[in-house]
C-alpha cells in the first residue's frame, strides 16, 4: 500500500455505513437511495480529480500542480514533491553548464566547438576575437568558410590532427595563431586557437641576434685568419711582422669588447631589478666620468662638466656610471676633433633628475632615432666598427635605464650634434648631498677645464 492511499476506503466505508443505518431505520427504498447518492458523490468526487490531473498534465510545462483533497492529497503532493525534485536537478544542471560556460569564456585561448559536419556550434570570446568570428551570424557557418588561411584548409583536408597548424590572420593586427582540432563525442570538434605571435617575434629575434653576433664575430676572425696564414706563408722582416701582430691584437681586442658587452647584456636582461641599490653621490660620478671621458679624447675635444645642484642618486652606480660612460664615448668617437662635449647634471622643479651628455658631433638623421637602442643597430656601420664599436652600447644603456625606471631622451641634428639626455624618476633622487663626494671646488676647477683644442 502506498502511503495515504489508505484514506481511499475512507469514502465507500462511510457510505456503506450510511446505507447500511438507512437500511435499519427507515428501511430498503431510504438505503438504496442514500447508496445512489453517496456512491454518485463518490464517482464525481474521483471524477473531478481526474480531471484536475489530466488538465494539469496536458497543460502548460509551468503550470502548479492542483491542490488534492481526501485520498486525492497523497497523489498531488507526490507529483509536487517530484515536480519540485526535478526543478531543482535543472537548476543544478543550468548552475553547472552556465559553471563550465563561463569556465570556457574565460580560457585565454580560443575555443569553438564544431559539429558533425565542421559548421560551428559555440566560440569563446577569445575565438571570435582572435579569428574575427561574430557568433550572432556566424553560428552554423562551416569553419573552412570563415578561417580560410591555405596552411588550415590544407590541414583540415590532411584530417591529421595530431599536431597543431601555425596561420598569420590578416586584419589591422597581424598575428600568428596555432590552431589545433581536437575530435570529441561521437563527430564533433574542437577547435583550439592559441596566440604565439610574441612567441614567434622572440624566435625571430633569437635567429637575428645570432646571426648579427656571427657576422660581427666573423670580421675579425677573417682578418685574423688572414694575417696568421700570410706570417706562415711569407718571410716576414721584424717591422711587418710587428705591424701584423698588432693588427692581430686589434681585432682581438674588438672581439673581447663584444664578447665583454654581451655578457653585460645577458646579466642586465637576466635579473629584472637592478642588483644592490645604494645612494650615491652625484658629484663624483660626473668627476669620474667626465675624466675618463678626456682620457679617451686624448685631447682631441673640449670636455665641460656642469655638475648642478648637489644631489644624490638611489641606484646602482656602477650601472649608472657605464650608462654616463657608454654615452660619453658615444660623444667622444661621433664627434670631429676640434668639437666640445659636456656633461651635466640638473634636478627639474619636478624631481626628476636629469644627466644631459651634448655633443657638437656628426648628430643622427631623425629616421635613425627610433631604432638607436637596438642590437647592433648603428647608423654608419663602418664608421662605428672603424673606432672599436659593437653597436651595444646603447642597448646597454637602454636596458640600464629600463632597471632604474628611467627614461633616455634623444635630440640630435646631422651636422650640428646631439644630447642624449637620462632622467632618472624623483623617488630615486634626492636632494641632500652624501659627505663621501669631493669637495664642491674640484667640480669648479673640472667644470672650467678644457683639455682639447676648444672648439
Ligand atoms: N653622440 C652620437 N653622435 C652621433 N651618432 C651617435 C651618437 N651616439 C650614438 N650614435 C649612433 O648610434 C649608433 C649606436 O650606438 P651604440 O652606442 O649602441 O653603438 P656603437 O657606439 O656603434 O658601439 P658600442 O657598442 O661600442 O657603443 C652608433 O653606431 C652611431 O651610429
Ligand atoms: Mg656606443
């Protein structure tokens, strides 16, 4: 028996009852008509009932479930208890789909989900942006009519899909997607886009990089291979051997600079903050500097020093002092003899401390300005290579800058020279002098000095 259809006896019970008093007290005719009547009342009671289920049940899917009454209550309150099990399983069911739905839109790769016949079925925000798919009128539209790069059509065709495909999208932004199909279910697909432009851009620039490194690296090793062949070849006197020799040990040494600057590379890209930070004094950085700097010129230019006001600098100086020596020797060997150089130091209204190194040099066409601080990026190739450079320096300082937060500021005109200005952020400058700095008479005396033919 299942439960409350007990009450169902209830009804007939109580009629027979009835029928049966009727029976003692009044008599035959009196029961058979009290029986009629509670036996109707009974019929049209179940009757009413019935109806009520087949109304409810061919009904809309929303409509409520009839409220029951008697032996009927047990039967609606058991389909409401279904109906309501069932409501809740489907929105448990709609929670998980709209879980793994917004799982798939947030994917930073591309997903499309495709059917039997490749027509597409769903895509992730990140599809439609990467293929330029709309899925409001491209839904259903076969996949090989909307990605039509020969290298996927190809690979569709193949139907191996074991590795992925590399395609360029063409559009305003060109990039490099791999794009992979990965079988499902019983014929449908995914379709997997992935963005390996950067990937693709840093392999190239690995591939240049190695190639600019042989091509400087081969240079000198021709010449040195040369010369070492002829001193085996020929009967040198004592004065050419000398003289080779030396053009030996020249090469040599342009092949050590390089070598010594791409270490300095790889260590500056290596670690993403500058290692140590300290305060120093500005002063002696520009004394120093600016020492060296006559040093190279060996007379041949005006050197000036304008050291501003005191300050001092949180950083690394050793990296700041090759940043003022790369751009000095910059200033040194771009500049005519008979030009003048200076160096100076200023603290903006704002904080932001400023090194200006200026030439009066052979300055750089503006076109050149964007890709100064490339890898073996030089404006005049032979010129550079024929004073000892390696077309680092610059990257160097660029990455040097890029540590402290700073920024390389270039103004130059063929012709009339350059400045090459470093402005390092306020929070890295201060204004209070160190006490280990010479004192401020030394930075007079170099400030005046000239130790080149003036210009
Ligand atoms: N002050 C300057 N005046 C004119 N041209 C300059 C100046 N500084 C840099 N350049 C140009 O920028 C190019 C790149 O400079 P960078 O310092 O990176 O390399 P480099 O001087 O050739 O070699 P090195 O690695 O030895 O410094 C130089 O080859 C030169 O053409
Ligand atoms: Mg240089």
């Amino acid at each position: 028996m299942t439960p409350g259809s007990g009450s169902a006896f209830t009804a007939p019970l109580a009629a027979a009852a009835a029928t049966l008093a009727a029976w003692a007290l009044a008599g035959t005719g009196a029961a058979l008509a009290v029986l009629a009547v509670l036996a109707g009342a009974i019929v049209a009671f179940h009757l009413w009932n019935q109806h009520l289920v087949r109304r409810w049940a061919f009904g809309s899917l929303d409509a409520p479930v009839p409220e029951g009454r008697g032996s009927w209550r047990g039967v609606f309150t058991a389909i409401h208890r279904r109906m309501r099990l069932r409501a809740q399983h489907q929105r448990d069911l709609r929670l998980t789909i709209e879980r793994f739905r917004r799982a798939a839109e947030a994917i930073p790769d591309g997903v499309i989900v495709l059917d039997a016949h490749d027509l597409i079925d769903w895509a992730n925000p990140r599809a439609c942006e990467q293929l330029g798919l709309d899925l409001a009128r491209d839904r259903h539209a076969p996949i090989v009519n909307l990605v039509r790069q020969p290298e996927f059509l190809a690979y569709v065709a193949a139907g191996n899909f074991a590795e992925s495909v590399s395609v360029t999208t063409i559009g305003e932004r060109r990039r490099t997607l791999s794009l992979q199909l990965v079988p499902f279910g019983t014929r449908e697909k995914l379709l997997l886009s992935h963005d390996v432009t950067q990937v693709e851009a840093a392999a190239r620039m690995r591939r240049d990089f190695i190639a600019n490194v042989s091509h400087e690296l081969k240079t000198p090793l021709t010449v040195i291979a040369g010369f070492v062949e002829t001193m085996q070849d020929l009967d040198l006197d004592a004065r050419q051997r000398a003289r080779y020799l030396g053009l030996m040990a020249e090469q040599a040494r342009n092949m050590q600079r390089l070598v010594a600057d791409l270490l300095t590379l790889s260590s500056l890209e290596s670690e993403h903050s500058p290692g140590g930070d300290e305060r120093f004094a500005v002063l002696p950085l520009l004394v120093q500097a600016s020492a060296d700097a006559r040093a190279l010129s060996g007379g041949r230019h005006a050197v000036e020093v304008d050291p501003g006001a005191a300050a001092t600098v949180d950083g690394n100086r050793d990296e700041i002092a090759s940043v003022l020596s790369n751009l000095l020797s910059n200033a040194v060997r771009y500049t005519p003899e008979g030009g003048r150089i200076s160096l100076s130091w200023r603290v903006e209204p704002s904080g932001i401390g400023v090194f200006a190194i200026a030439d009066t040099g052979i300055g750089i066409a503006a076109e050149h300005l964007p890709r100064l601080t490339e890898r073996f990026y030089r404006v005049d190739r032979s010129r550079s290579r024929a004073t000892g450079g390696t077309g680092l320096g610059l990257a160097i300082v660029k990455h040097v800058l890029l540590r402290h937060q700073a920024e390389l500021g270039i103004v130059s005109e063929p012709g009339r020279g350059s400045v090459f200005s470093v402005r390092l952020p306020a929070r890295r400058v201060r204004a209070a002098p160190l006490g280990d700095g010479p004192p401020a008479e030394d930075a007079t005396t170099s400030t005046s000095s000239h130790s080149g033919t003036g210009s």
